[in-house]
C-alpha cells in the first residue's frame, strides 16, 4: 500500500473510531461538547478527541482505535505523557470559555474493529 494510502486509511480508522465512541459516549447518557478540538493559543499545543458533561463533571476522552491487538490493546498507547498533555489541553478549553467545571474528568474509549465482525468499545473512567 502506498504512504499516502496507508495515511488516508489510518485517517478513515481514527474518524470511525471517533464516531463509534460518540455513539457509546451518549448511548452512556453523556453529552458530547466538543470533538477534535486544539486550542487558539500556541502555550498549549495538541488535540482533544471529544469532550463530554457526564453530570456535573467535565470528561476528557481520548480515543484510541486498532484493526487488532497485534500492536497491544488500545489503550496501552495512552502515555502518561499523554495524560499531562491532556490536562493541560482541558484547563485551556475551560480558560477559553471563562468557565469553571465542578469536576474534571480523564476518560479513554479504546475501539477495536476487527476486519470482520462488530467493534469491540472498551470504557475507562478516571485515567
């Protein structure tokens, strides 16, 4: 497979993967804010795959989605660098809005969709 076509159909992977946990996300009766989101400022660099109220706490989700766990389970990619980036990412969401959440909340949605077969949506709370 080409690089360009291998880039396109990692793209297409993450975007459906994306959607697959939205879908899971509000099925969980959590509402969706925001998706993809990067920030204005050049302090904070990076993106939030979706943002979510569950009640009163603000959720930060990162997805992580696989064809199969020959590479590890999903969230095995989630760093602890990761998890500082994102908390640095949610505290610039909130200082763009002006706004002040109750309770913060890490999440990950790790998706795997197999060549065949449904996909697999693994939740963790409170990474």
């Amino acid at each position: 497979m080409p690089a360009a076509d291998h880039v396109d159909h990692r793209r297409a992977l993450g975007i459906r993967g994306k959607e697959i946990a939205a879908t899971h996300l509000r099925t969980a009766g959590m509402l969706i804010l925001d998706r993809n989101w990067r920030p204005h400022s050049s302090e904070v660099v990076g993106e939030v795959d979706l943002i979510a109220r569950d009640g009163d706490a603000l959720v930060i989700v990162e997805v992580k989605t696989r064809r199969a766990l020959a590479f590890g389970a999903p969230v095995e990619a989630v760093t602890r660098r990761k998890i500082r980036q994102l908390r640095s990412l949610a505290l610039a969401w909130l200082d763009e809005r002006s706004i002040h959440a109750p309770a913060l909340r890490f999440d990950v949605v790790a998706v795997t969709i197999p060549p065949a077969g449904q996909p697999v949506v693994e939740h963790l709370r409170v990474v």
